[in-house]
C-alpha cells in the first residue's frame, strides 16, 4: 500500500473538485447571446436606430445651450425628451442578452456643431441634424417595421415610428421658416 501525505492527498481531491466543478459550470453556462440569433435587420436597427436616436437627443442638448433662436431651443428641448423616452423603449423592447448602446451618438455629428454659435449653429443645426439626422431615424425604424423580424422591436419601432415623424415634419417647418433648404 502506498502512503501519501495528508497534504498530498488534500491537495489531489481539491484539484478534482476543481476540475468538475469547471466542467459542471461550463455546461450550464447560456448558449451565445440572443445577439447571433437576431435577424439581420433586427441587428441593423439596434445599431442604426440607437446610434441616430442617441445623437439627435445629444445634438439637441447642444442646441439647447448654444442656439440663439428660441423655435431651435424649443425643437431641440422635444426633441431631447421625446429621445430619451424612446432610446429607454428600444433598449426595453431588446431581446434578453442583446446588447443596445446606451449612448452611442455619431460623434462627427456631434463635432460638426459643437464648436459653433448664434446663426452659424443654428443653420448647421437645423439642416445636418434636424432635417438629414431625422430623415437617418425615419429611415431606421421605417426599414425595422418592414423587415425585421423580433416582434418587440418591431412594435417599438411602430410605437416610435409617429414621433419620429413629427420631429421630421417639425424639422421641415423649422427649416421653411428660416428659409433653409430642405
């Protein structure tokens, strides 16, 4: 019989509870995210959607700050809350496992008018990220409606889908009554 120290002995039978209990966890750990099994468009919407609805409302915040013109603050102020409330659904109407960017604004929209002032930003405004950054969200949840495929999103999306229109024809107005094109 061979005689092992008690240590040695100690020391193998943690190592083999180690070993199982790795190979229990690994087996019981969940499958990939939800994320590989999203439909293409319902991928495309999360990334498209959050990033164009994360940057008008932090385009808007910046107009509320730098704006002159009390009808931009006043867009930018609806436009900001109505944004926050939407980006709050999508990120609710996700599938479990899907990771949707909180703050994922494009920052070369962003860029585009954070140093500017008075007129100049508010034509900039107005015509980059009113008008073309609304259109960018009409487009997104247009396309979701009609090809995506995970019905919560897609009912957040027809939710969503009439404030993003009034922003839109909001924007249009605006930019009429500053004699901007369109």
């Amino acid at each position: 019989m061979i005689r092992l120290p008690l240590a040695t002995l100690t020391s193998a039978c943690l190592t083999g509870l180690l070993v199982v209990a790795t190979a229990a966890s690994a087996q019981t750990t969940p499958a990939a995210p939800a994320a590989g099994r999203l439909h293409a468009a319902d991928q495309a919407f999360i990334a498209d959607g959050t990033k164009a609805v994360a940057t008008q409302r932090d385009a808007a915040r910046i107009a509320t700050s730098r704006s002159t013109d009390r009808d931009v603050k006043a867009f930018a102020e609806r436009v900001s809350s109505d944004n926050a409330k939407i980006s709050d659904a999508l990120r609710a109407a996700s599938p479990r496992g899907v990771d949707v960017p909180k703050n994922d604004p494009d920052t070369a929209v962003l860029a585009s008018i954070n140093n500017l002032r008075g007129a100049e930003f508010d034509k900039t405004y107005i015509e980059q990220v009113a008008l073309a950054g609304e259109q960018k969200a009409l487009s997104a949840f247009q396309a979701e409606i009609a090809s995506g495929r995970d019905e919560q999103l897609k009912d957040a999306a027809k939710k969503a889908l009439p404030t993003i229109q009034e922003h839109y024809a909001m924007a249009q107005d605006l930019a009429r009554r500053k004699h901007l094109s369109q």
